[in-house]
C-alpha cells in the first residue's frame, strides 16, 4: 500500500457507508476534517479514476 492509496480507500469506504446511510454523524464528519491526509486527498482523487459524485461527497466534506 503506497501512501497515496489510503486516502482513496477511505473515501471508497465512506461511500459504501453512505450508500447504507445518507445521514453523516457529526464525529465522523469531525475525524475526516482532523485528517492530515485532507490535501493529499484532494489532490489524489482524480488520479484514481474516482466518480464525479464521490469527488464532489469528499470535496464537500472538507469545506463543511
């Protein structure tokens, strides 16, 4: 696993999470925005072919 994967398999697994429930909890939401990996994340997403929708759920969660 390089360093950049972990940020995309995060994202895979909060969208699978997501897919089962469309209400985030605020803890969650508070442990992303603690993660140092937010840059890396953002810049990463695109280079891993992820899904318009899965860009713009992250994108979102680092603004919020």
């Amino acid at each position: 696993i390089t360093r950049y994967d972990l940020p995309v398999n995060q994202v895979q697994e909060i969208d699978r999470a997501e897919n089962v429930s469309d209400q985030p909890d605020e803890e969650g939401a508070v442990r992303e925005l603690r993660s140092s990996s937010a840059l890396l994340l953002m810049a990463t997403l695109r280079v891993y072919r992820t899904s318009p929708a899965a860009f713009r759920r992250a994108v979102w969660r680092l603004i919020m």
